[in-house]
C-alpha cells in the first residue's frame, strides 16, 4: 500500500465512498429509464451507461475493502440514508427526461475531469481505474453533450426545457464539489488535487458548451450550492430509493443471480 | 390509476382510461445503416440499423447497440435512403453465378507451378 500514515488512509476512503455512492445512486436512479425511454436505441444507450455507473461503483467499493471496509455488497446493501456520501444531485427522482438528461450532462462531465485528474493520483489503484473508465466515461459525455445540443438547439419546447432543466439543475451540481475535512491531506499526499479544482475545471468544459447551445447559465449571484450531502445529510428521497434497491437483497442476502 | 409490481410504473400515475396514441409518420425517425470494423484496416461489415434525426445521434446509438460488446475499431453510419440496391425481381442475374468455378484462381493452370515451387521451398527449408 502506497500511503504513509492513517491520515492518508483517512483521505483516500472519504474520497472513495462519496464517488462510489454518487457512481451507484445515478446509476441506480438512470436505470429507472429502462423500459421507458423515449425510444428503444435510447433506453438501451442510457440503461447500459446506468450499468456502467453501478460497474464503477463497485470497483471502488472494492478499493475501500481492500482499505479495511466490509466486502461491496454489504456498503451498497446495508447502510441508511445518513451513512451515504452522495451529493443531492444523484438523489432526486428522474423526473422528465429534460431534467434526467442535463443532470446526466453536468454529472458525467464532473466526472469525467475528476477520473481525468485521478489518472496521475499517487495512489496507483486508484489511478488505474482511473485510467481503465477514461473511454467508457468519455462516452457517456458524448452521449449527453450530443443529447443536450440537439435539443438546446432544437424546438422552442426543447430550448425552453433545457433551459428550465438548467436552472432547476445547476445549484444542485455545484453540490457535487462541497469540500471535505481532507482536502489538504488529499492534495499534500498527491491523492487528489482537490473538489476547488475540479469544480474549475469542469467549469471551463461545460460553460462554454452551454453557451455555445445558446443556453444560459444562471447568474452567479444567484449561485447556492446544495450541500450536506457528503456528510450524511441528505433529501428525503434517497431512504425510498434504497429500500427499494435493497429490496431482494434485504428478504435472503446470500441470494446469488 | 394503474397498479404495478413494477414501483415505477406505480409511480407514474398512469390513468387507467389513457388511451394509447399512436406516432403519426413524421414523428419516426429516418434510419440509418450501420457498418462496424473490428480492427483497423479490416473491411466495415453492415450490421444492422438504428433509428436517429441525424448522423451524431445514430453515431451514438449505433455504439451502444453494434459495439458494446466485443472489439471495435470503427464505426460507420449512412442514411438507409442513400442505399441503391438491385430488385429481386432480378435475382436471376446470379443465377449461373454459382457454376462459374474456372474463374476461381485453383482452377487456373498456373497453380500446379505454384504448388510445385511452395514444394520445393518446404524442401529447402528442412
């Protein structure tokens, strides 16, 4: 293991576990699409990126139980709502596809820079899968970034739910960088460079995207990022999303399919 | 309202008298073929269509239905509309195709110097 001290260990598991859960929670939340997409090539495309979310996500899990964590499924299968890490934004109901589709947008490309910036991490596992979903998550901002274009510029029910979609949307993604105790011990051990760079970064790729597609960004004395979510506080619609994704697991946890 | 094992169908709030519409014409999308390359170099083999309003999209598409699983080097789309093909009703231009086996290269005099002389270098090489 590549880290000096517990502090470190400390660090690299926040991060871990506030990846993993927004990586399982959208995915669990897009994955309510399959079936009812707007159409079959779509909801083949978006439930399949879904199951690549839920793929990452494991993967991680696998790293905090490498770290002393217990095994995947128990931390994907047990915990209560106060005990997740994910950002409000992953937690709300898919709503309209409008809504589903920019959240899509500004998520994958958060994560997109975030695995970018990992890549180089000092902690080498971690760096691999960052390396390793590159493409994988390279498509799935192809796949919103062509998505969110067609229809910014599309019909003017299409540009106007955009842009609804937007401003309803953007507070909650800039929840996706709300700063942990761990940010300096992250950037000092060379783990993470940290969510204020991130949250730069992926500024400077979507913006000017939005902008382009003729879609307003909200003002940004309007700005009030959601937090809470990364340290347990969450909305009241991630407890009925776990129990119902827990459910076969909590009637025979040795269940096997 | 319907009730479903599914809990999003539950929660969708579906009337129960909701009468289905069906899409008018101009509500599909036009479709485009799909050719997928397995590595560079090897020839684009069509595989089937998808459904999109333009290229990017069907581009899009044609990846996560054509190349999801297995190797992909390249994909190629192109309006089904841009596809000239001959009529069935013509079949019978291939008719005698079948029986034209002097045109197959192994029948061709010159083979019997070729196998003598790949003979003669598996000797050689011993």
């Amino acid at each position: 293991m590549d880290f000096f001290n517990e502090d470190h260990i400390a660090a690299a598991k926040d991060l871990l576990y506030k990846m993993a859960d927004d990586q399982l929670i959208i995915g669990h939340r897009n994955s309510e699409w399959t079936g009812l997409g707007p159409l079959l090539e779509e909801d083949i495309a978006f439930s399949s990126m879904a199951q690549d979310k839920i793929g990452q996500s494991e993967h991680l899990y696998e790293l905090l139980h490498q770290l002393g964590e217990s095994d995947p499924d128990n931390v994907a299968f047990t915990r209560n709502a106060d005990q997740f890490h994910c950002c409000h934004l992953v937690e709300w109901p898919i709503g309209e596809y409008d809504f589903s589709l920019i959240r899509h947008f500004l998520f994958d490309f958060a994560e997109a820079v975030r695995f970018d910036m990992l890549a180089n991490s000092s902690y080498e596992d971690l760096a691999k899968i960052a390396r390793k979903y590159r493409g994988e998550i390279k498509y799935h901002t192809m796949h919103a970034n062509t998505w969110v274009q067609q229809l910014a510029t599309g019909s003017d029910e299409s540009k106007s739910r955009m842009q609804n979609a937007l401003n309803e949307t953007w507070n909650l993604a800039l929840g996706i960088f709300e700063e942990g105790k761990y940010e300096d011990t992250l950037k000092t051990a060379g783990i993470f460079e940290g969510e204020a760079v991130l949250k730069r970064r992926w500024m400077d790729s979507v913006i000017p995207l939005l902008e382009k597609y003729g879609l307003n960004v909200p003002d940004e004395s309007t700005w009030a990022p959601v937090y809470g979510g990364r340290q347990g506080f969450h909305t009241g619609h991630l407890q009925p999303l776990l129990s119902e994704m827990t459910e076969v697991y909590a009637i025979d946890p040795t269940a096997d399919w | 309202m319907i009730k479903s094992l599914d809990p999003r169908i539950t929660r969708a709030n579906i009337n129960v008298e909701d009468q289905i519409q069906p899409l008018q014409e101009m509500d599909q999308f036009q479709t485009y073929e799909v050719f997928h390359q397995k590595k560079r170099g090897q020839q684009h083999v069509h595989v089937g269509i998808v459904h999109a309003p333009n290229p990017d999209m069907a581009l899009i598409y044609a990846k996560e239905q054509y190349a999801r699983r297995g190797e992909t080097a390249n994909l190629w789309v192109v309006p089904s509309d841009q596809v000239f093909a001959t009529d069935y009703l013509d079949q019978d231009i291939f008719t005698t195709t079948e029986e034209k086996h002097y045109r197959d290269p192994g029948t061709y005099k010159v083979m019997d110097r070729i196998k003598a002389y790949k003979e003669r270098r598996k000797q050689e090489n011993k």
